[in-house]
C-alpha cells in the first residue's frame, strides 16, 4: 500500500531559502529505496514532500526528514543571535 504524506514550513523568505540549499544535496542520495522524497521552494515555503512503499518507510522517513528540518531551523535560529566583533 502506498502512503504519502505532504508538509509546508513557512518562516521569513531568507530563513527558508538558507534552509532549503543546506538540505538540498541531502536529497540527492537516498536513505532507503522505498521512499522517495521532493523538497521545494514555493515562494516563502518550504514544502516536503514523501510518498513510501508503505507506512513503516513513510514513517521512518518523516523521522529522518522532519529532525533534519528542526535541526535546521535551531541552527539557524542559534546563527541568527550570534555578534561577531
């Protein structure tokens, strides 16, 4: 049974394009044959999306790809508060 799941992240337009290139190359190889997955830029929105062979592989994909997106996001938001003097 195939399983699909679509998700949008929406912050300001510079934060959303630097997380998009950091994790582009990161859908250039595969972390499983049973999933495929799509990150794009959609205007200001980043859009994830996951279609799997079946619910075991949608759900460790969305594991790995939703960390990665926070892990994305907290960075940024860490870089953003730092002063370089």
């Amino acid at each position: 049974m195939k399983a699909e799941a679509d998700f949008t992240f929406k912050a300001t337009p510079e934060l959303i394009s630097d997380i998009y290139k950091s994790l582009l190359p990161e859908t250039n190889e595969s972390i499983s044959d049973r999933s495929v997955i799509s990150l794009t830029l959609e205007n200001d929105t980043l859009v994830l999306k996951i279609i799997s062979n079946d619910i075991i592989s949608l759900r460790s994909a969305l594991n790995t790809w939703l960390r990665l997106i926070q892990t994305a996001f907290d960075t940024a938001s860490v870089a953003s508060n730092l002063k370089i003097n």
